[in-house]
C-alpha cells in the first residue's frame, strides 16, 4: 500500500490549486463560516502525515488581507483519498505545531531519560491530531504518539470497541481494490482545476492579490449552472437568522471524552444543560471511552425519557441530510471518534463533469478543551463512518 500511495502523491502546487477552488466556491455560495473570506490567501501548508510515515494532509491555513488566520483548508496529500480537499476548518488556528512538538518532545525525554531523534504531526485516529515522537532505547527506535490537546500518550494497541483512546492509520483503513475508483474519482477535479485556471489565466496555486480574486469568481460564475443549487442546511433553534449561532462548540474535556463533549452538544441545544461529568457517568463512560448503548442510555436518562435515542450502524449521507431537515443534531462518529453535526451544504457544479458534493457542518470536541468546527467531505477515503446515533422527542 505504502508504494500505490507514494505513486499517487499530489504535489503541494497542485493541492494549494484544489484548495483555491474550494476557497472561491465556499465563498461563491455564501457557505456560512467562509462567506467573509473574499479576497483571502493561502498561507504556507503544514504536512500532516499518517501512522505509516507517508504524508496524509497538506493544511494550508486561510489569511486575510490583513494576515488574520480565518481558517484551515486540508488537501489530501495523495489521490488514494479520492477527493482533493477532504474538509474546512472555520476560525482562528489552535495548533502552533512548532511549540506543541518541542513540548511533546520534551515529555518524551523526562519520561523516558531518553534522546528524542524526531518529531512528526500525525493523524493518529481520524481526525485526531498528535505529535509522534521518535526516541531511542538501548540503539534501538521507539515511537510515542502525544496528543496534541491534552499531551496524553495515545496507546496505539487499543481496539476500536468503544470511542475514546487508540489509534488507526487512515491509509491502513483504505482498502486495495478501493484504490482505482477513488484515483479517477480525484482526477476529476483536476479537470476542474485545469479549467478554471485556463478560463481565468491564474495560477489558483499563487496568492491571489483582490483584482485576480474577483477575476476567478467571474469565471466560476460563468463555469458553474444555476448557483442557486448550492444549497445549504444548518441548524436553527429559533427565528433570528444568521445573527446568532444556535448550536455550541464544547472541547472535551479530556482525551476520552468524545461521547460526552458530543452528547453535551446535543443535549445543550434541546436545552438540557449539563456538565460532561454527569453525562460521561450517565453514559458509562470509562477509561476505554463510550459505548453506543452506554450512549443511548445516557441520552433518555438525561431527558427523562422525554427523547428517545437511537444507534444507527449503517450511516449515508441520505440519513444524515433527514435529520437535519428535521433540525435534529446527532452523533456522527468514527471507529474512535465522535463529534455533533449540525448541517450540511450540497455543492452542484458542471465543471468537467463532476458530481454533486455533498459536505456536513462537524462541531468536533477534539483537541482537548477546545474543538474545532469544520465542512466535511462526505466521501473522502480517510476513515469509514462507524456510526450515527439520534435524539428525537417521544
């Protein structure tokens, strides 16, 4: 697998370019957290790689004009994922990987009296962040993973049978046979890319000054057939609008705590507002993390049994759409990793024949004590979605 991906590679000119056009449609269709990005640059990207060494993620951070961190584009750094720009992430940046590896690597060598030869950001269960930190024994090389949240050692022998601590490498989950259908699925995009650089006459891989900027959106209007199918669906508890959010982002508190800080989420918006310690205890949390059944008990606990909670191990983006039709937010979870959905946006666009995009509004409570909220590609061959698990009033 290592050589099929190191075949596939993108290169970072070519992904800044998808991470371009993700910015321009974002911006084009008024994507709720991107819609004051006109006129923003890429920064210089951040490679994120996977537990097998090979790199998984370009991160290229979105400035202002001003040089205001907005956010965060992750480009797939090889094709086998099957789209350029697996998810966006709204807001000020939370990692300054420099700092958080010299302090990883600092723990490493007072825990261990050992020398550390190396320090690498690694996704070490979709999508959570850690700092690998390579050291030696005896002549020999070991490798620790650090959390990059709460500085936790992530132990890398855990099973996916309940969410919380372990980790998984996302090429690892990628089947062989998958590998072909995802590459064509990427070029696509590329087309896309090619186009819209031809029709504009800029490199989308440079920083745009405003004038070339708005040189892009002309084109993409003209590219793309009625805008008006960018449609996009979040969550709304009352009738203000956009004026105020009606969902909140909660870190969790820890680094087993994805379940509860997901549930207090959820919980919060029905208006049940408590702590993650009384939901984690509801849930039966333990040191190995939250089961689903655990999950569902905790929710009608909580409610008094005014809601009726469901696990659904056959998760599609069709489900996912309904409920938040219905204005339901719910648990959408991976192997060892939940977080709260709260909206989708379906992107149709004609350009070289590609497919309508469908990407979901995730509120993650990873890193510790502060999450991260971001656009999704539903799709992307990163890590399969475990699970979804519903609140609905009985």
């Amino acid at each position: 697998m290592k050589k099929t991906i190191r075949a596939h590679i993108t290169e970072r000119k070519r992904a800044a370019s998808h991470a371009a056009i993700q910015l321009h449609i974002g911006v084009l269709a008024k994507t709720p957290g991107m819609v004051d990005w006109r006129g923003a640059n890429l920064g210089r990207p951040v490679t994120v790689y996977d537990l097998n060494d090979e790199p998984l993620f370009y991160d290229f951070p979105v400035l202002s004009r001003g040089r205001e961190r907005l956010g965060l584009i992750r480009a797939s750094a090889s094709r086998v994922i099957g789209v350029p720009v697996p998810s966006i992430h709204l807001g000020p940046a939370v990692l300054n990987v420099d700092e958080t590896s010299r302090k990883a690597a600092r723990l490493i060598r007072q825990k261990y009296k050992r020398k550390v030869v190396s320090t690498k950001l690694v996704c070490y269960a979709y999508p959570k962040l850690g700092i690998a930190v390579r050291w030696e024994k005896r002549g020999e090389a070991q490798r620790t993973i650090v959390d990059v949240g709460d500085f936790s050692i992530v132990p890398e022998e855990v099973k996916p049978e309940m969410r919380g601590p372990g980790a998984v490498s996302s090429y690892g989950q990628i089947q062989e046979e998958a590998v072909p259908r995802a590459v064509r699925n990427f070029g696509r995009y590329g087309k896309v890319v090619d186009e819209l650089q031809e029709r504009s006459g800029k490199d989308l891989s440079t920083h745009l000054r405003l004038r070339d900027f708005d040189r892009v959106q002309a084109v993409l209007k003209k590219a793309v057939v009625q805008v008006e199918l960018f449609y996009t669906k979040t969550l709304s508890f009352c009738t203000h609008g956009f004026s105020h959010e009606c969902f909140t982002l909660h870190g969790q508190q820890n680094g087993v705590w994805c379940v509860p800080a997901t549930g207090q989420m959820i919980l919060d918006f029905w208006r049940y507002y408590r702590s993650q310690t009384d939901i984690a205890t509801a849930m039966g949390t333990g040191a190995g993390g939250t089961g689903y059944a655990g999950e569902v008990n905790g929710y009608e606990s909580i409610a008094c049994n005014h809601f009726d909670a469901q696990s659904d191990s056959g998760p599609t983006i069709a489900k996912a759409k309904a409920e938040i039709v219905a204005n339901r937010p719910f648990d959408y979870s991976y192997s060892y990793h939940a977080m709260a959905c709260a909206g989708y946006s379906v992107a149709r666009f004609t350009i070289a024949g590609v497919p309508p995009q469908h990407s979901l509004l995730l509120y993650d409570p990873s890193p510790v004590n502060t999450g991260t909220i971001r656009w999704e590609t539903w799709g992307a061959g990163i890590s399969p979605v475990d699970g979804f698990v519903y609140l609905t009033r009985t």
